[in-house]
C-alpha cells in the first residue's frame, strides 16, 4: 500500500494500462474520424457526442480492471495511466498526423477536443468507480 492507502501497480499491471490507454485512444480517435464528417462536433449533436461519452467510456473502466487485474485502490491509478498514454498519443497525432482525424482543421479540433473530453470523463470514472469498489 502507499502512503495515501492507494495499492501499488506492477510492472505487468502498468503496461497492461498503458497500452489499453493506447488502444481505446486508436479505436476513439478511429470513431471521431468516422462521425466528423457527418457533423459531429457541430451544434446540438456535439452536445450529444460528449454526452454519450459518459457512459460509453464506463465499460472501458470495468475492462481496464479485468484486463489488467488492477484490485482495490488500483482502478484509478490504472486508469490515469491509460489516459497519459492516450493523451500522449493524441498530442503527437495532432500535431504530426492530423489527418488520422479528418481532412480539415475543424476535424482535427473537434476529435482533439471530444478526445480531451473522454480523458477527463475516464479519470473522473476510474476515481468515481475506484469509491464505489
């Protein structure tokens, strides 16, 4: 245990989280570059797209658990580990390789911005769901 009562991660337990992260960010960052198009993150269906965020990304919480095996105060710290590591990736997506998420700026901005938005849903899920084990 830590000094905050929080349980260490293995060495396995960590990269497990970390490509997860990865992975749910290639898969998220695929599904924004699908929906862009068809006016995803313009208007009233923006509002729906960050709404559906939430709890389409509580599933991904309980499957980081599993996969992982993260135990009793392991949830949250697996899941920030997961979000560093697709954050990372969404920072050198954007800025090196833009079109992964459409042909235009406005694409690149609303998936960098939907993608921040799922980041920030997941931490609050991982510490949320970490109360609640």
């Amino acid at each position: 245990m830590t000094a905050n009562g929080g349980a260490h991660l293995s060495a396995r337990q960590t990269m497990i989280s970390i490509v997860v992260g990865v992975v749910l960010w290639f898969a998220a960052a695929l599904l924004l570059r699908a929906i862009g198009p068809m006016g995803a993150y313009e208007g009233g269906t923006r509002a729906l797209v960050y709404a559906a965020t939430i709890p389409g990304t509580v599933p991904f919480v309980y499957l980081l658990r599993s996969v992982a095996g993260l135990g009793i105060g392991q949830t949250a710290p697996g899941m920030a580990l997961a979000v560093m590591a697709a954050t990372l990736c969404d920072g050198v997506a954007l800025a090196w390789f833009p079109s992964l998420y459409g042909t235009g700026v406005d694409l690149h901005a609303g998936a960098g911005a939907a993608i921040l938005w799922g980041a920030g849903v997941a931490l609050a899920l991982g510490f949320a769901l970490e109360r609640r084990a």
